[in-house]
C-alpha cells in the first residue's frame, strides 16, 4: 500500500486497501504466516497530519487459518487487529544499521522497535511491510480451536473432543521420587548408625 503524503492534510482521509494472501506471501519470509491467511485481508486506514508528523490509525480485518496446537484440527479465527502509527519526518536523521537505512530509502518508512513509531522520507510511504506486521501481531502464540479443547491422547492419538479412549493417564514422575526411597530407608535405620563420631 502506498500513501501519497502531498494528500494527507490536518483533514483525516480514510483509505481501504485490501491485501490478497498472495500479497501477504510475497512479502513474508515466514512461511506459518503466509500460509495462516487464505483470503483477503482489509485494512481500513485513517491519516492526517499534525503540523510535520503523520498519524496513522485503523485496523485490519479477515480471518487466519489455523491448526490448533492441541487436537490439531484446521480453524479459523477472526483476525481484527487495530493499529496506530506516528511517523516523524526523518530529515537529516538515518538509522544507525545499514539494514534500516535500506528501508527507509526503499520504503520511505522506518519504523521504531515499538511498531508505532517511526521516520518518514520523500513523497510517499510505502507500508506494506509495516501491514505484514500487523497481521503478524495478531498470530496467537499457541493457537487452539477452543479454549476447553481437550486435544488428543498422547498414548493413541484418540481426538478426545470427539470420543474418549482406554488409555491409562500416567501423571508424570516427580523429580523428587527418586529420593522417596532414600527418606524411607533413614527412617527404618536404628539411632545412631551411620553417624561419625
């Protein structure tokens, strides 16, 4: 998406730009992303300035696809991630790693570690890059199709959302059993034995 800055004044506009799940591969490294968004995203933008600084506001709208982390099954979940972006002209300024400086003569954009904060150059932003990170953001760590999802039996792989198996649940061994023993066997032992003197 690019942003022509000569058209943002004190006046905010509101921009729709839709991202197909081809667009989203072809900017992401990161094959569990680009593969979690199979149709299009819609970002609904708002921007204006105040006096030399752009604000950027908004949020992104459509679905991932996922498979849950516990019974393993495909779903889809919502994706609506708001986001705000402050860009400062970077005039003089040029970010301290070569990588950055790429970007921001690239992109016109460089963004601070935070994410809603950043430099601007030139007559326009290109903020593709900073839309890939937004759709990122909202990526659950650990995905699950439903909170109380039971997920499957570690011993036959029985989905137990759907039926139930035989398999005995061991709980696992303590880090401690070990010296269980040990404590039962100074126990039994007479006063005294095994004491220096």
């Amino acid at each position: 998406m690019q942003l022509l800055l000569d058209r943002i004044s004190e006046d905010p506009i509101e921009l729709v730009f839709r991202g197909s799940p081809e667009w989203l591969a072809g900017l992401s490294p990161d094959p569990e992303l680009a593969g979690a968004v199979r149709e299009e995203v819609q970002f609904a933008l708002r921007a204006h300035r105040m006096g030399e600084d752009l604000y950027l506001e908004g949020e992104a709208t459509g679905s991932y696809e996922l498979g849950c982390g516990r019974c393993l099954k495909r779903y889809r979940q919502p994706i609506r991630e708001p986001f705000r972006l402050v860009l400062e002209p970077a005039g003089s300024r040029s970010p301290a790693d070569p990588e950055g400086a790429a970007v921001l003569a690239r992109d016109g954009l460089w963004l601070s570690d935070e994410l809603e904060a950043g430099w601007f150059r030139g007559s326009e932003v290109q903020l593709d890059h900073f839309l890939q990170e937004v759709i990122a953001a909202g990526l659950p760590f650990k995905p699950l199709c439903r909170e109380e999802c039971a997920g499957l039996c570690p011993t036959c792989g029985v989905d137990r959302n759907v039926g139930s198996c035989d398999c005995r649940e061991e709980s696992p061994a303590s880090p401690f059993s070990a010296l269980a023993g040990l404590r039962d066997k100074l126990a039994k032992r007479p006063a005294g034995e095994g004491e220096e003197r």
